[in-house]
C-alpha cells in the first residue's frame, strides 16, 4: 500500500533526493514536499501529478507546519511519516561574536519548527484568570494524533556538529544536540511512534558549498581547510548514499532504532543500506 510522508527541504539536496525515493520505488508513494524555493517543487507537481501536493513557505512560520500536515490528510487521506531535512546554517562565528538576534533566528528554523511539527501552532498567550473574556486560541495537533494512528516513521536530519564543539560552528551543532534530545524525548512519549535521527555525512549539497565560499572569512580558518579539502579531494558523499536510506527508514524503520542517533552508515542500519 503507498503510504504518504512529508519531506521538508525537498527543493534540492538532501530533501530532493529522498522525495525522487519515494516517488519511484517498485511501490510509489505520496510525498508533500515542503520548501522555500517553489520552482522545484512545481516541477516535481507537475511530473508526478497524483502523488505530489506542495506547500510553499519559509519554516520560520510555525504555521506551515500544519498546513503541511494538512495538505497530506486532506489530499491522500493519511499521514505515515516525515523526513524533517530543512535546516539552515545560521550565523557562522565565534561565540563571542554572536548575535542573539541570529541565534533565535537560528533555533525557530532548526529546532523550534519541529515542534510545530509535531505538536502544532497555536496563540502562546497567556490567561491571567479562568474566567478571562477572550481564551487563547485552540492549540492544533500536527502530525502526531495522525502517526500514532499509523504507527508512523520522523525521520530528522541531524549532524555530526551534534556530537562535536567546532570553532565557530556552535549555533548549527547546538540546534543539531536540541533536535537528537528532541528525538529522543518523542521516542519516550510517543511509542507508537518511531523517531530516529541520522548522521548523513559530509555531503555534496549547497550547505557544503556555503561553507566553502560564503563563510571563507567567518569559519575559522583550520575549519575552513577541511571542508575545502574534502571537496577538492573528491570525498564528498553523494546525496543518493543517505538519501537512500533515509527514504528507507521513513517507510521502514523498526521500533528498535527508536530514538537513536546514528549514521546513515552505522552496522546498525546495514539493512538500509543494501
């Protein structure tokens, strides 16, 4: 039976490549495909008319979120998984230099849109009395009544930053580390609910050219010289090796890797991998 996922940062990289997955297995199946950048999102409509709807939008809005959850109920009449792959770099600096302006901004895409994700948007006012005129609004659910009901799959992009204190690196690693508790902490709560965190790898995607070229002068330096080498010395993964078995997991994942951090190459997945 196809089952249907939401994929966020499916415009390129990482995303596209678990979205084009999913699309073409002996098994096809519905994917919402979640991005700021339209145009591939609408080439991807417009090739796959019946197992595509798109939702368009910056994930700084928390509200996206639902309609992302909505637009996969509403469309394919259930929602089975979520592969939550977008995330941006943020400032990219010492911590002596940072702006706190940045980080939050950082965190709300990150970190504080995943909530969203799973737990909705709603008014964060606050009553002062049980009897106040005006309650705050409704509080929506997102996507977890709905993957409960299929015992669903959240797969999340994290990092090795997660793990490791880089020079200049510490808003992404940081975000990284609160997204892994994240998926740790569903896992407790949630038991019909398998969340997993995977580790891709350095990647050939746009983020690695971002470091390469826009943080030249802001990544420390012996930073810097390693993900430059890695590029020029051909040793970059290709998007299809996590890509591939991410897209597998958000189908497949057993109720053992729920919780955990791991690479996309761990032993641990070897069945992911074939």
């Amino acid at each position: 039976m196809s089952k249907t996922i939401i994929v966020t940062g499916a415009s390129r990289g990482i995303g596209l490549c678990i979205t084009e997955y999913l699309l073409t297995t002996p098994q096809p199946h519905n994917v919402v495909v979640v991005a700021r950048t339209l145009a591939p999102l609408q080439a991807l409509k417009e090739k796959y008319p019946k197992q595509v709807e798109v939702v368009n939008g910056d994930l700084a809005d928390f509200s996206l979120a639902q309609k992302a959850v909505d637009a996969a109920v509403s469309t394919f009449g259930r929602l089975d998984g979520m592969v939550l792959n977008h995330g941006v770099l943020g400032q990219v600096g010492k911590i002596d230099v940072a702006s706190t302006d940045e980080w939050k901004a950082g965190f709300d895409v990150n970190f504080i849109s995943l909530v969203a994700f799973d737990r909705g948007h709603g008014n964060n006012h606050k009553r002062d009395s049980p009897d106040q005129a005006n309650p705050p609004t409704k509080q929506t659910k997102a996507a977890l009544p709905h993957l409960r009901t299929t015992h669903g799959k959240i797969i999340f992009t994290s990092s090795g930053a997660a793990v490791t204190g880089y020079r200049g690196w510490a808003l992404y690693g940081a975000t990284k580390a609160a997204m892994n508790h994240f998926a740790m902490s569903l896992a407790a709560e949630e038991p019909d609910v398998i969340s997993v965190s995977i580790r891709p790898g350095m990647v050939d995607t746009n983020m690695q050219r971002e470091l390469r070229e826009d943080h030249a002068t802001s990544l420390d330096a012996e930073m810097h010289a390693k993900f430059t080498g890695v590029h020029k010395d051909g040793k970059l993964l290709r998007v299809e090796q996590p890509g591939h078995v991410m897209g597998k997991l958000v189908l497949d994942a057993s109720a053992g890797l729920s919780g955990k951090f791991l690479s996309w190459n761990d032993q641990e997945l070897g069945a992911f991998q074939e």
